[in-house]
C-alpha cells in the first residue's frame, strides 16, 4: 500500500470566502480527513496588522470541524493551517490544500509529505539555539513521516513558529530568564531566521560550527535553499512540513527547487521549473506547460544593502509601504513572467531563507503524461 | 551633416539629486545645449500627491539654467522633462537624458528624435477631439523634425499633456462652455487617453472613423502601441517627442517596440528586444547583451476586469495602496525579468495606451559591434 | 411592564476578539437573546478591502449562535451588527451593544430603542427616491416600536444600507432597467446619501419637494443632523435602529445630538454632551463626568471645498492615506479633546449626514444620582 | 535702541510654494536680510522617504538668495530653516517666518529669539553625552543671545540635529571608535533625544547626575518640556534657536508653554493658551482671540505603552500608516479643537521631549490691545 499526495489550488474572492474548498469536499474531489496541510496566499498587508490570516484560518476551521464532526481547536491540532499575508503587484489571494490518501496505485518516487512538530519553546529559547537544534530534530523526523532518507531529496520545509510577546517575555523575565530582543517585531524574524537554520542544519546547509546564538539574524551568509518560515502569535512550538520525493510515495506530482541568488533571479526559477520536469522555453511557460504546474512557493526579502545588482532601490527607505510589500510585488512580477500565472505562493520575511536579497523558490508539478 | 542622438543613462540618490547629470556636463560627456528631453524615474507615488516630480524639475531647470546662463523658464521652454512617480517593487530611480549634435560620422539609420508642441488649448478641448486631432499634427510635426517619413518607423512617443483644475474649469464654464469631466483626477486620464488617441490617429493605429469624444475613456478596444504619456499642471498644451529610426542619422543607437497585452508578458518584452538586435536569450539578457541596453521604456496599468489571465487580481480594490502603484511594481518584474537590470521606465497611466491590461514596451539599445 | 435599553462598551483586542462579550454573557451582566444590535469600531481601513469588519461580524454571529443555540444566520437576521472601519490618529477599537429587557421598574423617559425594516429593493431604487421613501417609512416605524411619537425625541438613527455590485447592476440591466451609477463604490455612497435622506425626511429635516433622484449626493445643503448610515454588500433591503427618548421606557440612560458644522467644531460635540446632562466643564470632561459618559457616536467627511475654516487640507490629495481616514483621525482627536477617552464611534462616509465637512454627533450618557 | 521679533504665518499650496512669502517681501512687510529662522509644516510623511522637506528649503533658499544676492549655501548658514513633514488629519501646510530688527520702540518684555550652534560632532558623539552636553552649552549661549537670564522665561526651543549615515559610521569605526546605532533611522531618534536632554540639563528640567549615554532613548522619564528636537541629514552641528521672553525686546508679541501629558490633553493646550494671555473660553477659542493666535508649535508621538488612558489604541501596529502620522493627526485633532485653526505646527518624534506619549506645546500670541 502506497501513499499518494494531492495538492488542490483554489482562488479565493476574499479571506473568508472557502466556498472552492468545500465545493471540492461536497464533490468528493477531496476528503476532509485527507487534509494534511493548507496553505494560503491572502489579500492582506502581510505585516503586523493583518487580519486576513486569522480571518481566514477562522473561517477554514470553521468548514473543517462541520465537515469532520469536531471543534476548531482539534482542527487546530491536526492540519498545518499557514497563512500568508500580501498579493502585491498581480498576486492572486488562493488556497493550496495539501492531502494525502493511502492507494493501492503503485509507488513512483512521487511527491512526499511528512509532519512534525517541536516540543513548546520556553520564552528565552525562541530566537536562539534552542529552536535551531529542536527544528533540525523535527525536520529529521518529518523527513522519517515521509519516507525521505536522503537530505536531497527535500525540496521543501514549511515552518511555522511562535513569537514573544510582552506576555511571554514577563514571564520569562519574572523567572530570571533573558529573552531574544524585547522587540515584539524583531522576535517575529528572530524566531524565523532561527527555524529556517534548524532546517539548515538538519539538512547539511551549514555546519553545526558557523550557528551559535549570535549568528541568529546577523550573519546573512548562513541560509537553508530549502525553508520558508512563518511566525504567528497562536503556537508555542515550531509546526514543519517537509515535501520531498520518496521512493514510497504514489501519484503524478513531484517537485523541485532552487535558490534565487537575488529578487530578479528568473533563471533561478527557471531551473527549477526544469528541476520539476518542465520545459521553461524561451522565457515564458508555453500553456501546455503551465498547465501541468500545481505550485510555485517561493521567499521574497528587500536586500539590506539597498541594491539589487549594483542598482538602487527604494524599499527600505519607504515609509508608506512596507517593504516587505515591495519585495514580494517584484518577486511575484519576476515569478509570474516565469510561468505565465498570477496565483502563486510569494512570501515575505526570508532571514536565513536565501541570501540576503535573494530566496527559496520550489515547484510542484505534475508528471508529463 | 548628420545628427547624432545620445541617450544617458543617470542614477540618482534623490530626487534633487542632479549630481549625476552635473558630473557629465564637467567632463564635457554631455553638452548642456545639446539636451532635447529628459525623463525621469522618481521615487513619489506616482499620484496626486507626488511633489517628487516637481523638485526633480526644479533641480533640473537650476542645473541647466547655470550652465547654460539662462532662465529656468527658458529651460523649461527648450526641454521637454517628464518626470514620471513611482519605483515600486525593484524599480531604481534615475534619470534618462537624450540629447542631438550634428556629426560629420556617416548616417546610419540610427535612433532618431524630433520635437513639436500643439498650440495652447481651451479647456473645454482637453480630453476631447480637439485634442486629439492636435496632438496628431504635432505627432507629425515631430516625425517630420526627426525625418522619419515612414509610420513603421516610430517606435515610441511621450507626450506631455494639461489636466483641467478648478480655475480651469471655472473659465470656461464662465465662457458658457462645457468641460469633459468636472474631476480634476479623471481629467488626467482623459487627457492622456486623448493623447494617445492622437498618437495611434496620426500612426494610422486606429481609423479616423472610430474616434469621438464619447470614445474616449470609454472604448478601450482603441489604442496606440507607441504613445507613452503623462498630464502635468504646469502646461496648457501638449508636446511631443516622436522616438524612431531615419536614415538620415548617425550614431550606434536604435530603437524597437513591441505591445504587452496584459502585465505579465514577458513574450513582448523579449520581441522588442530582439526588434533592437539584442538577444533575448532562454529567458533574461546574458550580461553581454545586457551591456547593450541603453533604456527600457513601457506603460503599466491594472487591468479593469479585475482579473491576470482569468486570476484575480487586487489592484483595484486595494484602499492602502493606489492601483497604478499595484501596476507598476507587477510590470516592472517582468521588465526586470527579462533585462536582468531595475533602472527601467516603468510608468502608470496607460489610457489608451496599449490594451486594458497591457501598454507598449519600447528598447533603445546600442548596436552590436 | 416598562422596557430598559442597556449599552454595553466592550474593547476588543483585534477584530476577532469577542472574549470581552463573552465574559459579560457568562457573568449574566447581559443576555444573549436580549440583544437587539451591536456597532463596532475596527482597525481596518474603514474602505473597500477592509475585512475586519466581516472577520468581526463571523466571531460576533458564532459566538451568539453557539449562546442561543441557533445559526449564524439567524443572529444576523435578529441582531443589527453594523461594524464601521478605521481607528486613525488614537481611536480605540470597541464594540458597543445595544439590549432591551422587559422591567419592573418605573418608567423614566429613559433612552428608546426600535427597529425597521424595508423591504428589498431593486437595483435601479438604490440610491434614488424609491430608498428615500422607504426608508423614510421604516424610521416611522422604528419610532412606533420604540414607543416615540415626537420627532423632536430622535437623536440618532443608525441606518443600514445595500450597495450596487456587478451582478445586481447586470440582473437590472437584463430587465432593461437602468442604475444610479456603475461605479460600485460610488454606489455606496449614493446608497447612505439616499439613507440619510431618508431620516431627513421621516424627521422633517428637509422638505419632501426639495428631494429628488438628482439632489442625491449633489445637494449638499441637504441633510440630516442624526443620521448615520453604512453601506455593506451583504443585503438588499435598508436595516435602521431609532434610538431617542420616549417616556415609556425605565433606567437612568438618555441621549442627545448637535450638529458639526464642521472637523472642528468642538463646541457642537459639547453642546451633545449638555443635552445629554453632562457638564462639559471648561474644554474637556471632568473625570466624574466622564464615568457618566457611555457612548459617543458621530460621523467625519473631509469637506469637499479642500478647506476648513479657510485654510486648506490634504485630505482630498493625498494618494498615500484614504481620505476618510485622515477624516476620522481629525475629528476623532476632537472629540477625544471633549470627552478625555478615545473609545469613540467615530464612522466615516458622512453623504447627506450632516453638513459638507461635519456631521451628525450623538452622546448616550447615564444620568447623574 | 531694542530689538522686536515678527512672525508671519504663510499658507503654501504646495513644499514648493514659497510666493506667499515673496508676496511679503515685495510688499516690504518683511525684509529678506531680518529673517532668523522659517519653520515649516509641509505635507510629506514626515518619515524617511519624506522629500517634501529638502524641495522646500530648495526654493526657500532660492528665493532668499535672489532676494539678498548671495548663494543658496550662504542663506543655509545665516536662516535656520526647519521643515516637519506631515499634516495628517485636518492639519494645513505653512511656514512661520521669525524675523527680528532693532527698533525704536520701547523695550516691553517681548517675544526674544536667539540662535547659536555647537562645534560639528564626530559620528560617535551623536545619540550620547557629548552632544547632550554641547547642545546645553548652545542654549546658554542662545539665551545670551536673546538676553534670557531667566530659565523660567525660555518657553521654545527648536534644534536641528544631526544623523548617522552609513558613511558616518564607516569614517568612524575606520578610526576605530563606535556609534551609538548602526541603524542610521534609529540615529535620529537618538540624536533628537540627546538634543532634547541637552535643553532638559541647561533648563535645569533634569539633573546632570540623572544623564548617561544609557538613559539616551531608554529612560523616557526624562525630559524638557521645552524642546522640540528635528533630525536632518544636511548638518554635522545642532542648530538652537531658543524662544522666550526678554525685557530688552519690544512689540506685541509673546509665548508661553505646557506639557500635554498624553495625546488629548487639551486642558494643557490651554493653559498654554492662558499663559500667553488668551482667553481659552470654554474650550474653543472665540474668534477674538484666536485672531491673537499667531502660532501654536508641539510635539506628537505614540505612547509605547500602546494605550491611552488605559484604551488601547494601534498606532504602533498599523503597518500601512506610520505610528507618528497617527500621533500628529490625533493631537492635531485636540489642538485644532482648542484654538479652532488648523495650520498649527505639529511635529512628530519626541523623544524626551515631553512624557511618553506627550509632548510640549508652546504659545506665540499678540498681546491684548
């Protein structure tokens, strides 16, 4: 008996609106209890005060639990839910539902899920080595979930991690712990920039020698090509999801990756359009290409040196927009001249995910037939 | 005796910045007498409230006044300036500055420039036939300056153009006549989109038959793939600067275009780099080629059926950030995709200019060898 | 048997968070099913990709059905839910709720509460006479409900109202009918300016011959001092709640209006708060006072003359931040100046309510002793 | 023979608007060669990419210069021009022109100016002890100058600072010395806090004792009531320009101050108001005295505790508008309530100037008649 993982793309009208997923469950297209992981690309500014993510994640759990018989927070529990604020530019706000089912279809290498999860950080662990070496375990045991023994064939490894809040860090300090920063904001990057070296280190991207607690957010020059981590107030313990290609797996899709050395690195995406079995062409996907393209997951961060090959640009320096908002604008324009589509997963705020400027990009693709 | 256009490429640090500009006057690069246009690239927001453009001018017009022992008034007479809001996503502000010498160096069909103004309009004829059937003769006037005979050979167009204010409206209306909007905003779109009418009249683009004042604004079907413009208070009538090849001009500059059909169309950027002898390559310029070129100049816009390709899009709904902003960013990735650089004109506003969606791209490149 | 209204001010941490209500429910300080309406302030943009309202009104509807044992459905058939968007400058979100219970107590004259509903309309009677009327009919009714025959006693009428979307422009279209406008964000405003009218009528605030469909949201002069109303996309028909004073109703509750006459027309909201029983002391609330205060509730619109008191504003061109938001954050700082808190209902989008530039500004206040 | 101070309050139409002003001079109402210092409100967003603020001084020091035949840099030098980005809310964009000549009139206990400067700071002087202790030494020097012996007579105290660039920090640690920040935003911050702490110590407002480079931007305890502090790239000095009462000046006019405790402390507005001899009625200004009203100038900024009299309120979350844009546009709002004006001198970024989340306002009026 093999396993078979399916992925769904589903456009949204607005955060709350998940009348394309329960189309596919009432059409027997998906089965709720299949629902391993979803992810979710919403119209929202992506930074401190977006609510489209709790909106939606509310409004997913919400159809989860009716259709599953149970609560929100047993949902909660069970399926990965991360959302992603901001559709600059032409993004298009969507669903990726990730399910898996067991069939008795043979085994083709295809593409592998697996799930793990930290134990809950203390406070004064978030941010620092603690969470790097607790998330290199949990990469470890997702890639066991999926049958992935060889770090190479991970492409992928979605983290979703906690952050301190004034809350947190009283308790902390009223212990006599220290904490990370005292700057809720700078916890939120802290936090990634840390789960994304656990992923590192658990997939020999850097040595265990270059991390220490200092390195964490300063040293842009260690990265994993393969982590893309997200903070939010609701959990304590880091949440991975590992996609790969395992022998055990069934079905037609598969993936791949690279690493965009900066934000208009088209070839970069391009090679691993090609890593995926796709034809890239002469610059744009042909649509009989395009068509066989589930998912494009990539990393989009301002480079700190105020330049992109050698070029000024304005993003840190913008107060009116954001510029993580920037940075996904341009990454979802280079992104989508790729492939000849707007609904991609463009997400911001890649400490340690890439280099500086630059950031992970995978494709899901389906087999050619 | 041949003319020999030169086009400059200048980064600027600010918008005041006219350092870059003043450095190639000191070095005898650039004669100050020779500058017939300047555009600009500036780091506002493109909209209402954009004072960038106008400080960029006012440095501008100071620089050249001092050099040239003039007025600021009298340079604002003798160049054409457009400065044009707006680097969002990549974009890196700057300065393109084109300038005429004659030469004794034997005429090579190279990049050819011509000028021409219309006569000063009432402003009940803004936005209106009048405007249009105007700016086409003065689109001549400039195609005949610049000694192109042949329609084929124009490849980009900038006009500047009036808007209606308040003081404006009140005039005529106390002349007993009517105006095309009361909106002063709306009256920039119209103003350009009966500009670029006149542009697509006189290049034969759309037949005479097709035009009225009800078309404007309205019918989008109707449109110039060339015309690039821009409405600014400061004038009362349009002027127009006709990009091409003639025969009759020398140098190692040439021109191409080619028309975006919505925001993501690598495709048409890469056929009007090709048009200029570059080579597209499997999807960015290789650096060699890269090398060559001198100015990417396109029109970007959101699409008004709110849709990329079928997918949603939030351009036009979004409150916090203006849609041409939206736009801007989207196609300056896809510019940037396929040139490997960010100093691109990328410009909003694109009535009539290009298809809904969509907008011309013209490349000025040096020639090979 | 008497009637009491009881108004709850609830803060909320974030647009989700109805933990403040839930608290009251279990406490028995307020039962569910004795609440007839619910206005919240939420920290959205207050424009058109606002989702804290919809994200505020999910938590309400799940968290009154889980309470009542019924639908989300049909709490939002039973209970008015009109969430307003913005907190600029230093508003505070908060929702207020509105309960009526049966009483033993002896009748006070004491603030009244009624609601009405109109019928459904058409497409093509929004924003025109056929909403005037029908709302002006369904204030009639609220006030019969709530026990008010003096129109001298209505101090605020909390109206609302439909908007026009493509497909209800489209289904009226089919049936050779034609709409107020088909830009669906000009519809909203024509929707409240109608509204409000409305009022005006019901109250005899305007004449019935001076109204017209083409005075609607073009005669300014005309206008209701105590209306406030808010467009939303998910009904069709007008939803309006009285609130006055009417001698049949018990508890220590009363409430009165004014009338800005513009942004900064602190006198007005001091005179409210006179009427109202509240010393407004030499500028701002005594402390004493201010515990008596329980609800302030008022409508901010940028004037369209770009001027206040003579001196221009910004509000009008600036591309960066919406008009009405920089509307609500002035006119929020002078009331928080008259009232020494900052958890004021302070709405936007003011078409018909109240002059051009001010607004309608009610204050609930529990009686002294 | 005494000296007299004039202020002129001059609308601009836009940051490059300087004709209100030159309508003064050509009158002979002012005389170019007495002008001491020109504040201005312009409506940029007063943060980073604020460039409103240079396109100012850039026509202001082209109109002066013409007018008194000398060069742009030669005006810098002589007129401390200080321009605030920001007029959210209702606030109107002006300049106040400070101008003094010696007179016949008898000395009368008038509004007294006077300006000095410290020596130029070496990049790690900036945001620690060294600049607190020069700029104190530049306020007894201004008061020198002003003939101010008393501290209790100084009432305003503008300074422009300094800032780190990344130059600045590089020619430094090139010697081997540190800077307070790498983060050259967070060096205005600084810079303006140890200015600010420089007026607390010559005023006497804290004790020597209490100042250390640690308590710069730490301990907010601590501050001037009296300071208002503006970081500017252009300058390696601070520049002071101290305001007071003198019994050497003549004329009619003079200042007073307070300290708002939090962003709506209108009762201390006015009793600023009262201090200079208005009449704060009973909360707006009558229009008497109002038209004695010649400028009032404050602080604004968000309180970090994130509430308000114990409301929360989301200046520090909103990631589409900058916290400080909330804090002018709501104390703008409690200050235009007090005096019924709106062109009002509010400027953000206060640290130590005023309590958290408060600020000083200061009063210049015209004497009873």
């Amino acid at each position: 008996m093999a396993r078979m993982a399916s992925v769904h793309r589903v456009p949204m009208r607005h955060p709350g609106d998940v009348t394309g997923i329960a189309a596919l469950l009432d059409a027997g297209t998906l089965r709720a209890a299949s629902i391993v992981a979803i992810l979710g690309k919403t119209e929202g500014n992506g930074c401190v005060n977006d609510f489209t993510r709790a909106y939606a994640v509310q409004a997913l759990s919400l159809l989860l639990a009716r259709r599953l018989g149970t609560t929100e927070e047993d949902v909660a529990a069970r399926v990965a839910m991360v959302m992603s604020g901001g559709t600059e530019g032409g993004l298009s706000p969507h669903f990726l539902i990730f399910a898996v089912e067991d069939t008795d279809a043979p085994a083709t290498g295809a593409l592998a899920l697996g799930a793990a999860f930290t134990r809950d950080f203390a406070p004064e662990e978030i941010g620092r080595m603690a969470q790097v070496e607790a998330t290199a375990e949990a990469v470890r045991a997702a890639m066991a979930e999926a049958g992935i023994s060889d770090m190479a064939d991970v492409h992928y490894v979605q983290v979703k991690c906690p952050l301190l809040t004034s809350e947190r860090i009283a308790e902390a300090e009223g212990r006599g712990a220290t904490v990370a920063t005292h700057d809720t904001y700078a916890s939120m990057g802290l936090s990634r920039g840390a789960s994304a070296l656990g992923v590192a280190l658990a997939l020999d991207e850097v040595p265990r020698a270059a991390l220490s607690d200092g390195a964490i957010g300063q040293d842009l020059s260690l990265f994993s090509g393969r982590a893309s981590c997200s903070a939010g107030v609701e959990l304590t313990r880091n949440e991975v999801v590992v996609m790969g290609r395992a022998a055990s797996w069934a079905g037609d899709l598969t993936i791949a990756h690279a690493v965009m050395r900066d934000g208009i690195d088209l070839p970069a995406i391009q090679a691993a359009l090609r890593g995926a079995g796709l034809d890239a062409g002469a610059g744009q996907l042909a649509d009989s290409e395009a068509g066989r393209l589930v998912a494009l997951l990539c990393k989009a961060e301002p480079s700190t040196s105020g330049r992109i090959r050698g070029n000024r640009h304005i993003m840190n320096d913008d107060s009116d927009i954001n510029a993580t908002r920037h940075a996904r604008a341009l990454v979802g324009g280079v992104a989508a001249a790729a492939v000849g589509r707007t609904d991609l997963f463009v997400s911001g705020g890649a400490e340690h995910q890439g280099p500086d400027g630059g950031g992970p990009v995978a494709i899901i693709a389906r087999k050619a037939g």
